[in-house]
C-alpha cells in the first residue's frame, strides 16, 4: 500500500474520533511551512529499512504518532518539530 493510501485511512480514523492533525509546522530555522504526515511516514519508513527490518514500518505506529500529534495543543493550528 502506498504512503498516500496509508496516511487516507490515518486521517479516516482521525476524524472519526473528531481530531485532526495540525496544519503548520514550525521548523528550527523558525520557518513555519504545511504539516504533511507523508514526512514523518517517509521518516519512518526509512528508519524501519536501515533497522533492517523486511517489512517496512508498521501502520500503526504511523497512527498512533498522527493521534498524538492529533491530541497535543488541539487549540493550537501550528506544532513544533522540537515538540
């Protein structure tokens, strides 16, 4: 399955539990740009593969890092990278 596929159904579950990810991201270099879970899905996609592990990341931890970050400051639209 594709990231985009995967991120469809974390968003899916995201909203049926009416929470939503931020929309901002503010970077160390202070630029605030769009929040796009594809990076931390890719992030950790790619630390599954240099771990060595055949499968790739789990879906499921892609989830529950989007119900964090879902849950963390709800009245804020902007998150940190260093959070």
């Amino acid at each position: 399955m594709s990231i985009n596929a995967n991120n469809q159904k974390v968003a899916s579950a995201l909203q049926r539990n009416h929470l939503s990810l931020p929309s901002m991201v503010k970077k160390r270099d202070g630029r605030i740009v769009p929040f796009d879970l594809s990076r931390i899905t890719k992030a950790m996609e790619n630390a599954y593969e240099t771990a060595g592990e055949a499968s790739g990341y789990k879906q499921d931890l892609v989830q529950v890092v989007a119900n964090l970050l879902a849950m963390k400051d709800q009245d804020q639209d902007t998150i940190s990278v260093d959070t």
